[in-house]
C-alpha cells in the first residue's frame, strides 16, 4: 500500500521554530494544511509537502512560536 504524504497550504522556511516542549527542542520548518499543522522539523523534510499550490514562505531566519491566541505567532526583530 501507497503512503502518500499530505500536501501543505501554507509552508514556511527558514525559520527558528520553538515547539514550547520539555526540550526546548527547536525545527526549521512547519507545513500547514486548513487550520491544522501537519508537521514540524527539518528543511528537507517538510519542502516534500511542498506541492503546486502551496504557499510558499520564507520566515529569513526569525523565530516562529506558540501564542496565547494563535497556535503560531511571528517575533518582531
């Protein structure tokens, strides 16, 4: 049987992702798809749900974390 991966609306890149675990643990990408993120992690990894009509952004290195309103919030530098 096939595994196909879901295709992201939104992707963003090149972006210091903080996950607000246990860990600390930081990624540098996150695909989303409606409301939902579909996944959280490395560059390479997250540009295969990359397809013709996502969106496609550059966060040029800036922080990406969870808010009290929204899931994700950007930082302003």
């Amino acid at each position: 049987m096939e595994n196909k991966k879901e295709i992201a609306d939104i992707v963003i890149l090149n972006a210091n992702v903080y996950l607000a675990d246990d860990q600390d643990t930081m990624a540098e990408a996150i695909a989303v798809k409606g409301s939902k993120i579909l996944c959280v992690g490395k560059e390479s990894f997250i540009r295969s749900r990359i397809g013709s009509t996502t969106e496609i952004i550059d966060a040029a290195g800036k922080t990406v974390m969870p808010g009290p309103i929204q899931k994700l919030s950007w930082t302003q530098e």
